[in-house]
C-alpha cells in the first residue's frame, strides 16, 4: 500500500488506489469488527457469518480490513510456506442476461483470487475427443483443487445481494456451501446490502448456520454526530493531497446530505477533493464541495431505502432480550397460507 506522502506525489492513479485501500477505523465499523472477529476463527465445520447494511456504510471497507487481519494471523506460515494463501475476498458477479448468477464467473473469479487458472482458460482438456467439456463441473473441481493447494481457510464474498436478486436456485451456490461444509474450520464471511438477510431463507441449512450481523449508520444525535464528525475529520486529513480539506463548516450539511452513511460521505470527499485538484490552483472548494452533494432525489431515494431496510432486517437479528417465537400451530398456519397461494399462483399461470 502506499503511504500518503507517495499517493501525494503520485499520479490520480495512484491517489485512487491509496483510497481505495484506505480504512479509517470509527465506532460503528469497530462494535461490527468486534462481532465478527470470533466467528472468523478456526472452529469445526463451516462458519457463515452475513454483515449486512444500507448501500453506502463501508461494507467492502470492512472486508479489506478483515482480510488485512486475517492475512496478519497467518504472518508465520505465509513466510514459511509463500505458496498458501489463507484468505481472500471476492466480490459476486452480478445475474446474466438470464436473471442467473454465473456460477462459472464467480468459480473463475475465486480461482484468479487464489492464483490459480481457470476453467474459462480451457486449463482443463478432455482426455478423448468423445468426452464433452462440461464448463460447470469443471469450475467447481478447479476451485476445490485452488483451495486446497492455496489451503484456503477464509473466503470474504462482497456483494451478496446478487444471491437474493437472481433466479439462481440454493441448489447452485448450495454446492458451493456444502463443499465448504466439509472443510475443517472453514470461515465464510458475506457482505450485502439490506435484503441479502433473506438468504437465509433459501434452505434450513442455511437458517442454521448463518449468524447475521447489522452494520448500522450513524444516526440524528449527538453521540451519532461526534462519533461521525471525528471519523470525517480523520478522513479528510488523511487524504492525498496537498491542499487542506476545510470541512468545519459543512459537517452538518455533509451529515444529513449522506444520511449519515460512512462509505457514501467519503465518495462524497473523494469526487470533490479530486476535482478540485484539478483546477488550474489546486485548493479545497465549498462550492465544488456542494456539486459533489447527492442530488436531492437520490437523497430521498437512498434514505428511504435505508429506513425501510432498517426496519425489515430486525426479525433477523438476535436479540439481547428474550424472542417471542412463532408457536407450532402458528407455524402449520402459515405454511398452509403458503401452500394455498401457490396452488392458486399456479393455477392462474396454467389458464
């Protein structure tokens, strides 16, 4: 990673790539860290833990500052065995055309991660002209060889959201999961907008293993606002360039304005301190500050977005207190409300 003074003196490139790999610590980000850190180490049979929150509050953060920590843990063994790689982070391939994730894409992606090839190299060649290349089978047994000569014990999936937001059947990244299952100690860490929560009701299994863990914004008072106030401060100080970030003024604006969304403010700063670094006298602007704003609807939109998202994600949560489950009955209720609808959603579709 490069230092400030280097991203400084550096290219925008190189300012980027000091951004983008930029994690300043705050209150929120750290009560989530504290949460997850247990469950990301070595135990029997897989761990699965989902951080889930709004569009905006610094989830991939989280995930290079996790791996960055895990990747510390194994210090001695990296030095003593350079070709292992015990942890990785790989962000979910959006669903086709076809509304289905590419299970090939994401088997390709966790491989070039573990620096390994690839089905889509074609690495693997039928052993007579008569076998058929089966692409899918193959991605799947190449990433299990890539775990295991990369002894692979952590996997960080960014954007799990796409999961949720495609067609592709739990029977499909189910057999990822049940690979993963079967390893010792394996600690699988996935981060999602609001509504990746819902994944865990593609199966049973899934309900059982998945501990689901709320990364929260900073909210309308005055604890929330110093908790920000100080971790914007630190940001603005710590970026790449030569100017002073004067943010005294607007801090209250920019709050509101980001509704309070850690990883939104600091898109916020980055487009407004790299603009103005590109005017003929570099040097911090209000009013290209104000431009770099969101616009008022896409405020609106987000913000609503995120309440709603606030609000569904609570059955989901474990509790301090103790929960009022569901009775059996309630439970048989359901499913026969369940069933029903369905019955009668497939009718409607036959006519």
């Amino acid at each position: 990673m490069l230092t400030r003074e280097q991203a400084i003196a550096g290219s925008e490139k190189d300012k980027e790539d000091y951004m983008d790999a930029l994690v300043i610590p705050h209150r929120n980000l750290q009560e989530v860290v504290a949460k997850v850190r247990p469950r990301m180490t070595a135990g029997v049979g897989l761990s699965i833990t989902m951080v889930v929150g709004p569009t905006g509050i610094g989830k991939s953060s989280l995930g290079r500052k996790q791996l960055l920590q895990l990747l510390s843990l194994y210090k001695i063994q990296i030095q003593e065995n350079p070709a292992i790689i015990p942890a990785v982070m790989v962000q979910v391939n959006p669903a086709d055309k076809e509304t289905e994730i590419n299970m090939t894409v994401l088997y390709a992606r966790l491989c070039s991660a573990l620096l390994a090839p690839t089905a889509l190299d074609r690495f693997k060649i039928p052993k007579s002209l008569d076998e058929t290349y089966n692409l899918a089978r193959s991605s799947s047994l190449m990433f299990q060889a890539a775990v295991s000569g990369r002894n692979l014990q952590h996997l960080i999936l960014d954007e799990a959201i796409h999961f949720v937001h495609s067609s592709t059947g739990p029977l499909h990244y189910g057999n990822l999961l049940k690979y993963l299952s079967n390893l010792s100690g394996f600690n699988l860490l996935l981060l999602g907008a609001y509504g990746s929560e819902e994944l865990i009701h593609a199966s049973g299994q899934l309900a059982r293993r998945v501990s689901i863990v709320h990364y929260s914004r900073y909210k309308r008072c005055d604890a929330d606002f110093l908790e920000y106030t100080t971790f914007i401060k630190s940001v603005a100080a710590a970026m790449p360039y030569r100017f002073e970030i004067d943010l005294e003024r607007n801090l209250e604006y920019l709050f509101h304005g980001t509704f309070g969304l850690p990883g939104e403010s600091i898109d916020v700063l980055r487009e407004a301190a790299a603009t103005c670094a590109q005017e003929r006298y570099p040097r911090w602007s209000e009013k290209i500050f104000l431009k770099s704003m969101p616009s008022k609807e896409a405020h609106k939109t987000f913000a609503k977005e995120t309440l709603r998202g606030e609000e569904r994600i609570q059955p989901f949560l474990c509790m301090e207190r103790a929960i009022e489950y569901e009775t059996e009955d309630q439970i048989l209720h359901r499913l026969k409300e369940e069933d029903a609808e369905s019955k009668g959603l497939n009718g409607h579709l036959t006519r």
